[in-house]
C-alpha cells in the first residue's frame, strides 16, 4: 500500500507523465517489489505490482518490471541500506539534468537530508547495466542524483525517505 501511495503521490504532483518513473522497495531473500512496466503511475493498484528477483526476472506473479529497474537493482547492489528507491522526471530538477547542472544545495535541511550536492551523472541509456553504471559510479556517497537528461533517482531505508528526497530535490 505504501508503494502504491508513493506512485499516485508521484502522479498527483505531476512528477511524472504517461507511463514515465518507477518506484521499487526490497524485500526479504533477494526480491523487490516494483511499479509495473507500461501504466501510468496514477493507476497503480496493489494487485499490479510486479515481485521480481536480484536478477530482475519475475519472481511471482505476472506483472513485468519496468526496463529501467536495472538502475534500482544497481543501486541496491552499491547501497545495502537502501531500502526503497523512486525514479521521477520532476520538472525543476529534470530541467538542471537536461541542462548539463548538477544541484548545489543551501537550505541547512537540505544539507541534512540531501548533503551539499546533488551531483549530475554521465548520459546512459536507461537500462541493463550501461545505464545502471553512472549511477553505481556515484549513489555510494550520495542519497539523490540528477540523471543526465533523464530526470532524478532518490534512495533512502524506506519510502517514506526515498519520497521526501524527492520533493526535497524539486524544492531545491
């Protein structure tokens, strides 16, 4: 239910279009459970989500996972205390990503929540492990990345933290 939240909330505040972004949390024994391939995040029921395994193959169920969970499983795999990961084309922060910028934080609560910087990774496309690979290069020393042209990537030990990194990112 709460990844479900966490989708809509995505949608409402229109941080995503069409079928743009995805939402994941682990599991126990090496499975995650993630927003589905091809629906809008503002449709997304409990009985769509998809249970996949370390490898990105389903787990159980019938739901596919989207393409660009090859970027969580990277994150997962740099960042053991991660817990949730949420992928979003925020227009602000997608702007500064589109733009070639990383993001120079200068609230105090950013800098507690998001750290001094919000660095810009290189361009890859979104899937297997070429496009996993900017992101590995940098989400060890950070909880939040613009994505080159592609949007942002926030983590934290649930969703709750992954989310408000998010919106935390779009206030910046």
């Amino acid at each position: 239910s709460q990844l479900v939240a966490c989708s809509h909330a995505l949608h409402q505040r229109a941080w995503v279009a069409n079928h743009d972004g995805n939402v994941s949390v682990r599991l126990a024994e090496g499975r995650f459970l993630v927003t589905p391939t091809g629906l809008s995040k503002g449709d997304i029921r409990e009985s769509w989500l998809a249970v996949v395994d370390q490898g990105g193959k389903v787990a159980e169920g019938e739901a596919r996972p989207p393409s660009e969970f090859a970027l969580h499983l990277g994150v997962y795999e740099e960042r053991p205390d991660v817990g949730a990961v949420v992928h979003a084309h925020p227009p602000y922060a997608t702007a500064l990503s589109c733009a070639g910028q990383s993001l120079q934080t200068f609230l105090p609560e950013a800098i507690v929540s998001i750290g001094l910087s919000v660095p810009l990774t290189e361009f890859a496309l979104p899937y297997g492990a070429e496009g996993a690979a900017p992101i590995r290069a940098l989400i060890g020393g950070h909880d939040a990345l613009l994505l080159d042209r592609h949007g942002v990537i926030t983590v934290g030990p649930n969703l709750e933290f992954a989310l408000l990194r998010m919106e935390l990112v779009e206030h910046m």
